[in-house]
C-alpha cells in the first residue's frame, strides 16, 4: 500500500499500528502523526533493532495493508508474497 494511504487515514491505520507493534505507546503513534521516517524511528528504539532491521518491519507491514471498499484490512503477509510473485 502507498504510504500516502497510511498517512492520510493515520488515525484508522494506527490501530493496526498498534496490534502489530504492541510495546509502542499511544502517545508514540500520535507523535508519529502517519510520518514513516518517525514510525521506523519508533520501531527501531522502542525494539532496539537496527535501522535496517526497523525499515524491513516496517516494509513488511506496509506491503500487507490492503484497502477494500474504503476499509484496511491486513492480509497475510505470506499469502500477500505469494500473490506478489504472479
């Protein structure tokens, strides 16, 4: 999904943010306010992983948002590779 997406309906995605994310606090998702360079910033202090582990995280869940009729859901992030592929 395009991060645009994600930054526009920030207050809906979040939610999601959140459930994937759990050690990361309300007020750190508001600070973060749909901006991607923070939320890897977040992720990478909040799980102490480096950069580039924090950017494949946060890659891997932005390919799995998926839009349908207006609502996100999150697919699988395996079935989602495997339809990447075709």
């Amino acid at each position: 999904m395009n991060w645009n997406y994600i930054e526009t309906n920030w207050d809906e995605l979040k939610v999601k943010v959140k459930l994937y994310w759990e050690k990361i606090s309300d007020q750190q998702l508001d600070a973060v306010a749909g901006k991607r360079d923070r939320l890897c910033r977040v992720i990478q202090r909040v799980y102490d992983l480096s950069p580039q582990q924090a950017e494949e995280q946060l890659t891997e869940w932005q390919e799995s948002q998926v839009l349908i009729d207006g609502h996100f859901y999150t697919a699988n992030p395996a079935i989602y590779k495997s339809f990447k592929q075709l």
